[in-house]
C-alpha cells in the first residue's frame, strides 16, 4: 500500500529551515516596528467573539507592535494582569502558525477556546467548557511536528490543574477529548460514528495541531472547547448563551490563568 504524502518525508526531530523568528524580523523592517514582547500569557479566540466584546466595551487595547502579516494581537486586563488575545484563528494551520509567532515572541502560556461540535453528548448545548486532553489527529498540521499516532495529547499537569481550578465555581467545565478535522462539511455520519465510538465529546478544528505543536516545541499550551451546536442538527444550534457566552469565558479563562500562570 502507498505511503499517503501527509506521512512522506516527514522527519519531525529535524529542524526548520524556515523560522518564525525570520518572519517576525522581516516584518518588522518591512512595517517599520520595534522588537517587542508579547504578554506572556496569549489566548486564541477563533469564533472572534470575546475579543468583538472586549473591542465593544473598551476593554481591549491594539497592541501595536505586533508584527504578523495575518493577525491583529489586542491586549485586556484578565486574572490581575495584561494578557493578549488574537480573534478568527480558525483551523489548525493557521492556528499553528499563530502560536509560532507568539511563542518566539515572548509567550510563555498559551490558551486556545474554541467552538464544538457535540458528539457524545454531556448535557444539552449550550454546555461551556471541554478542557481538552488529547484530540483526534484528523488535520494534516500534527503530521510536521509529530511522529503518526491516533491522537495528540495535551500537558497532563495542564490538564488536572487547569479543571481543579475551574471545578471551585462557575460555569460547568468537564475533562476529556474531542476529534480536530481540517473539513467540517465533511462530517459524515460514519465519522461521527467512529468519534463516538471512541467516547470523544466534540469535533473541532485546532487543538490536535496545537498540542503536536507543544508537544515538539515544549511549550505551554492548553486548549479548551465550548460546545455550541450538535453540528446543525437542531434548530437552535450555535448559540453561546448570555452575550454570545463572553461572561462566562472570561470566567473560565480567569480561573485557568490564575492556576496556569499567577502574578507574582
């Protein structure tokens, strides 16, 4: 049987010639900006909500020297301390992407809360939050960063202080997988199948490439899923709750940030 090209040529222990670092400093001379750091803590906010809300209220400030071609990086006060925020970071490429330019500049913790598809279902959606602690590897992102295996597997440490902190009060927020896709019109019914087979909760589009990324670049990542819809199947699917569930985001998120990285 044929190799299939996502798994050729893929030496994941061998380094890059292409670098963020490079990207970043060209940009840099090309948009006249000077080297900053980042905060240190970032969070990804594909759906673009929190951050429309944060931007709504005044809460959310452009940090200017940020130097990506794609991206507009905001910072807001959170869990006592400046964290920075980059909206529709939809997928896990552009997901991967993202996080590399953080990380090579100044991040130190990054948290990633997404929209989900649910699967095997814990409640009826609008449920908040999935940490998430290892995702199905069905993107082709992970395959560059990490050897083939079913799934990537988030921090466990992570993981157990991330739910101890969110068990305390607030919105309800449950441990366990989901399944990354790369096609969420491609979810067929035997796909889900397979995924509920497996007991994975929800379907989303990150967080299997974001952990492989961690994973080989022994970073801090943490990515957590907010399950919204039963993928179009009822007539109320895609719905947050209360102001699009930005209140309860920023729950969660100041829970998780205050037990991932506390001011000092």
């Amino acid at each position: 049987m044929m190799m299939p090209p996502i798994l050729e040529n893929k030496n994941t222990s061998s380094p890059s010639v292409f670098v963020p670092s490079v990207l970043l400093r060209e940009a840099r001379r090309q948009k006249n900006i000077p080297a900053m750091q980042v905060r240190s803590v970032c969070v990804l906010d594909p759906d673009g909500d929190l951050l429309r809300a944060l931007r709504g209220s005044g809460k959310a400030a452009p940090f200017a020297e940020w130097p990506c071609y794609h991206t507009e990086l905001d910072t807001f006060t959170l869990a006592g301390q400046e964290v920075g925020i980059i909206g529709r970071v939809v997928g896990a490429s552009f997901a991967v992407l993202v996080a590399e330019e953080l990380f090579a500049s100044g991040c130190r913790l990054l948290i990633s809360l997404t929209s989900a598809g649910q699967i095997v279902p814990s409640g009826p959606p609008p449920y908040f939050v999935i940490i998430i602690d290892r995702a199905l590897r069905d993107e082709g992102t992970s395959y560059h960063y990490m050897a083939a295996s079913e799934f990537a597997e988030a921090d466990s440490q992570l993981v157990q202080a991330a739910s101890i902190a969110t068990s305390k009060a607030g919105p309800r927020v449950i441990v366990g997988s989901t399944w990354t896709t790369d096609a969420p019109f491609r979810e067929t019914a035997e796909a889900i199948e397979a995924a509920r087979t497996k007991g994975i909760l929800g379907v989303e589009m990150e967080a299997a490439a974001l952990y492989a990324f961690a994973r080989s670049a022994d970073v801090r990542l943490l990515c957590l899923a907010h399950v919204t819809n039963t993928m179009g199947q009822d007539g109320a699917d895609f719905e947050k709750g209360e102001a699009d569930g930005t209140r309860d985001a920023l729950s969660v998120l100041s829970s998780v940030i205050e037990a991932l990285y506390p001011v000092n």
